[in-house]
C-alpha cells in the first residue's frame, strides 16, 4: 500500500538542504497497523507527512514513494493530485487547529462530504456525516456543536470523524493519543484499531510511545535520526529488542514495583544536517566499537526482524 | 443549509454588546446618545426649519448674527443662515462619512491583511513595509495632502481618510491571519490546492472578522473627529464654502466668537458630544473585548 525506496526527505533553508529522513526503505501493507516510533526531531513526523502529501513547498525529495500504487515522489518531483485527501489522510497532532473554531463540527463534515462526493442530496449528506460521527462513538448533538463545546477528547474524535469523510485507504495517524491523560489514550487507539479492521484501512501511527504501539500495532518500525534502526512484527520485537536504541527506549519505560531510578538515554538525538558519520547512534550507544564509528551499518536481517546495527553483521554472514 | 459561517461571528458580536450593556453603565448611556444623533442625523433634512439655507444655496445677509430667538433657535451666523439647519445637515453628511470611511477600511484592511498573510514571501515583505509606511506617515497630513491633490471635494476626503484608515485594519487583520495560517484547518486546504480566495472566506475572514469589527466599533469617533480636524485646519474638503460641515462651522464661527459666540459653541459641541460619546462606547466595547485592558490608564502615570 505504501511503498519508499530510498526516499529523502529534507528543508530547504538558508546555507542549503537540511536532509531529515535518507534512505528510507519502508514497506506497508494492505491492512496493516505500522508504528513508527522514535524521538522527537528523527523524522517521524516528516516521513507521516510525506505519505500524506503534506510536505510544506520548501520541502526536497529524492528517491520514490508509491502509495496505492501511485508514485507520489519521483526523485525531486511530488504529484499527490487524486491521492492527497482521497486516498490518503492525515489526522492531525492537534485537533483544535485541524478544526475550524467558527463553524459548527456538522458544517464541517458536510462541507468534506460534499467535496468528496458530489452529487448527494443535502439529506444524504447529513446522514452521512452522522453516521460518521456514530462510527467515532459521538452522538448526535454534536453536529450542531461548535469545537470549544467539546472536550479535548471529543475534539480528538471528531477529527478522526473528518478525516474518514473521504473514505480513504491509508490513513496516518501523527500523534493522535498526544496530550491524552493515560485513560483517553488508549480509548482513542482503540478506536483506531476498531476502525481499521472495520474500514479495512491501512494505519501509519506515528507516536513515541511505547506501551501504546504495543497496543495496537501489527508492525513496529523504530526511527532514529531520518533511519530505520529497527523492522519487525510487533509484539516480538517490542519484547525482545535487537537495536541498542530500541534496548534502551524500553529501558526507559516505568516499570511496576520497581524503586530504581528511571533510566534514560544518554544525550540529545543529532539535530538535522548535523548528523554524526558511521552509526548515527553511536555517540550514546553503550555497545559502540570501532567500526561503528567509522562505517553506516547497512539494514541487516537478524532472525524475524530488520536490524541496522554492526553487532548483527557477522551473525548474518553465517 | 446553507453554510452561514457570518452566523457566530453576528453571535459573537451580539453576545459581546449585550455583555457590555449590561455590565456598563457608560456604554448604555452612550449608545442611547448615539442612537438619537443618527436619528437625528437621518431625520436632519426633513425636521430642518430651513433646509435651503442649511444646504446653503440660500444666504440673508439682512439677518447675519442674530442671537438664539424662538424663530431661530441657535441663532444665525454671518451669513444669515439658522444655525439649527446647517448642523443638522452637517451632522448627517458627518456621520455618513465617517461609516463610509470605517466600512471601506475596514473591508479593504481585512482583504488586504488576509491576503497578505498568505501571499508568497517577497510580496508579503513588500505589502506589509508599504502598510507601515503608511503607519508611519502621520495621517492628517496625508490625508490633507491627498485631498488637496484630488480637488478638495467632501469624496476626496473620504478617500483620503481610507488610504490612511485602512492600514491600521490590514495590520492587525494580517497580523491575526499570521497566526492563522500556521493552523491545519488553513494550511491543508492550501496544500490541497483550494484557492486563497476560497480559504479567506471561508476560514480566516469568519475567525477575524469579529474582533476587526470591535476594532472598527472603537474607532468611529476618532474618524469623525479627523475629518473635522482636518476641515477646520485646512478649510478644505467641502466643495464649496456654503456647504455644511462641522469643522468648517467651527472655523467660520471663530472669526466671530466674541460677538457672536452660538455660531461657534453649537457645531463645537455637537462635535464634542460625538467624540465623548463615540470614544465611551469604543472604550466599553474595547475593553469588553480585551478584558486584561481595563486598567490600562494605570500606565499613564
């Protein structure tokens, strides 16, 4: 469904291009939840908005991406048009700026209903736009409700409720359960989950939140520094870490019981175009060797899973 | 069902008036004055006791100066004519220019701003140093001078107090689009390739066009008061000297202040009475709006 082979993504600014993401070899399938995890700054936010065609004008590209088997990016060349909005939406990090604070929530939902599918009667409309808000569990007075009438979690679906008004394949979700107490959160990625397997969508969530994505995702992709540090089927992967970075991100999670002191990851993620050479993790990575310094590891296989990590390498020659 | 997004900004405008009246007292004084002068102001050409010399196409020199008698309440001036009239139709064309100058303004700094606000780099650079050249440029003087340069008729000066009106509207309305257009709901259209047109409409013009319209409500008097300035200063404006308006009044009536002070005293406080009264009702408005202003004279001292 979603498709990049050695996609690049980068800002333009003052003294030239400030590459975010390189190399990105990603594959996502028909129906399948994919986390993409990682630290604020490594580029998660850009890779959702790349698959959602939301890349602001000052962005560059190289490499391709094909999403519902269109080449969106082909080399420094984006065309989105059918796909953007049709095929593929993007709910948004924060709600109260994806909605229009002066329209009702039903005026918006109908105004995207009938972009989308002209030629409905204005009764067809409605009854569409409320069976989307019944889809996102929100009752019907909320369609004559304007947006500071609703709770942050009401916002939050009704959001969702939008972007599922074009009826879209491929769904990335940036951030959805951010700013949610812990209850919320996970009401919202149950949702998620309850409407992908009912729309049979294909879900990019993007988070940095572990026990989440452990939740509800099918597929984990760790992000560190614009890479794929880490690929595999979730629940395996998430349990028993190969990456040192994802190691040490699930060290950093509380843990019950436990009167240790909380561990954290030593160091700042590398700001972008400020990349370090070789392993871009290995200026806070406690396995770091020669080589790591030296040389970029290439993406590895090691058992079920997808590794970009030296310590891997003779392993998979054998 | 169509879709109104004028609804909640009339809500909001409504609620903030209502609000306002029932928490000041100054405000519901004032708007009650207001209301009467344009009563007043409307009615003026018909509850004239004489509109021929109101108008001035009528002067009787035999009864110049005479002081306020039943025939004529506030007296006449130099040239005979009742003074009565000439303010009612001064105040009229006053008011009705100065609603000409804050709509206009306000309608053109909003597209202006919000426009501004989307348009490509170099050309926002460019509009908004021409807005605060404007804003620099101190407003009576341009205003006399564009006047002057466009023949001194009362429409030029209309146009002259828009050209230095309406970059105040398209600063701050550009400045709240700024803010705007950083938000999803306004980025993502333009990323879809929807018109600016379509996005100013739709979704910046209803999010500021309630606070531009307190803005607008708190600036009324201080354009009837420049428009006066700017006639009594400069004696310019008015087609010709017979025609009514509050500044020029004001001007002739100095000449003959000591003889005959009513010429001068009714246009002058017909005028402060409006400045008063308009001033009131947009600082009420204004703080309403802006509730961390209210103790602003604080800072006066």
């Amino acid at each position: 469904m979603v498709r990049s082979e050695e996609l690049g993504i980068g800002y333009e600014h003052d003294e030239g291009v400030a590459w975010v993401v390189e190399d990105l070899d990603l594959e996502v399938e028909h129906g399948v939840v994919t986390c993409l995890i990682g630290e604020s700054g490594c580029g998660k936010s850009t890779i959702g908005n790349a698959i959602s065609g939301l890349l602001p004008p000052y962005a560059r590209t190289y490499g391709r991406l094909v999403v519902a088997d269109r080449v969106v990016i082909d080399g420094d060349k984006m065309n989105f048009t059918g796909v953007r909005g049709k095929v593929v939406v993007r709910i948004a990090q924060d709600p109260a700026s994806a909605l229009n604070p002066y329209l009702t929530i039903g005026e918006q939902l109908s105004t995207a209903i009938r972009t989308h599918f002209p030629g409905l009667s204005e009764h067809d409309v409605r009854s569409k736009a409320l069976e989307l808000l019944s889809d996102v569990m929100l009752g019907e007075d909320v369609y004559d409700r304007y947006p500071h009438q609703l709770s942050g979690g009401m916002k939050r679906r009704a959001a969702i409720a939008l972007a599922l008004a074009p009826e879209p394949e491929v769904i990335v979700a940036d951030e959805p359960t951010s700013a949610l107490d812990a209850y919320l959160k996970y009401a919202v990625a149950s949702l998620l989950k309850k409407l992908q397997r009912e729309w049979e969508l294909t879900l990019v969530f993007i988070t940095h939140d572990v026990s989440i994505a452990r939740y509800i995702c099918d597929q984990v992709v760790v992000v560190y520094a614009g890479r794929i540090v880490e690929e595999g089927a979730s629940p395996r992967c998430l349990e028993s870490p190969s990456h040192p970075y994802l190691e040490l991100l699930l060290k950093a999670l509380p843990k019950r019981f436990s009167k240790d002191r909380l561990a954290d990851i030593p160091g700042m993620p590398p700001r972008p175009g400020m990349y370090p050479t070789g392993c871009k993790f290995h200026p806070r990575c406690p396995y770091v060797f020669e080589r790591c310094r030296q040389e970029e590891p290439p993406i590895i296989k090691a058992g079920d899973r997808l590794v970009r990590c030296w310590r891997y390498y003779e392993q998979s020659l054998t | 069902m169509s879709s109104l997004p004028l609804r909640s900004t009339i809500e909001d405008i409504t609620s903030l008036l209502t609000r306002t009246w029932r928490k000041r007292p100054g405000f519901r004084v004032s708007l009650i004055i207001m209301i009467v002068l344009f009563t007043v102001a409307a009615l003026g050409p018909y509850i004239a006791p004489y509109p021929r010399q109101g108008l001035g196409v009528e002067i009787d020199v035999t009864n110049a100066l005479l002081p306020p008698s039943p025939k004529h309440i506030l007296g006449t001036d130099s040239l005979g004519r009742d003074v009565l009239s000439r303010v009612l139709f001064a105040l009229g064309r006053g008011l009705y220019q100065s609603l000409v100058v804050v709509a206009v303004s306000l309608v053109l700094g909003i597209v202006v701003g919000s426009f501004t606000a989307l348009a490509p780099r170099s050309i926002e650079a460019v509009v908004s140093y021409v807005i605060e050249l404007l804003l620099a440029l101190p407003s009576i003087l341009l205003a006399a001078l564009l006047a002057i340069l466009l023949g001194g008729t009362a429409t030029s000066i209309t146009v002259a107090l828009i050209v230095t009106w309406f970059p105040w509207y398209a600063r701050v309305s550009y400045l709240q689009a700024r803010g705007l257009r950083e938000l999803d709901f306004v980025r993502i259209p333009l990323y879809y390739g929807l018109s600016r047109a379509y996005v100013v409409v739709k979704h910046i013009g209803p999010n500021i066009l309630a606070p531009m319209i307190v803005e607008a409500l708190s600036d009324m008097g201080s354009v009837v008061l420049e428009i006066s300035s700017i006639t009594f200063l400069f004696g310019i404006g008015i087609g010709s000297f017979e025609e009514p308006d509050l500044g020029m009044m004001v001007a002739n009536g100095l000449r003959d202040l000591v003889r005959a002070p009513w010429v001068f005293t009714a246009p002058a406080a017909i005028l402060a009475l409006i400045a008063i009264v308009f001033t009131v009702f947009g600082e009420a408005v204004y703080e309403e709006h802006h509730p961390i202003l209210r103790r602003r004279w604080w800072l006066w001292f």
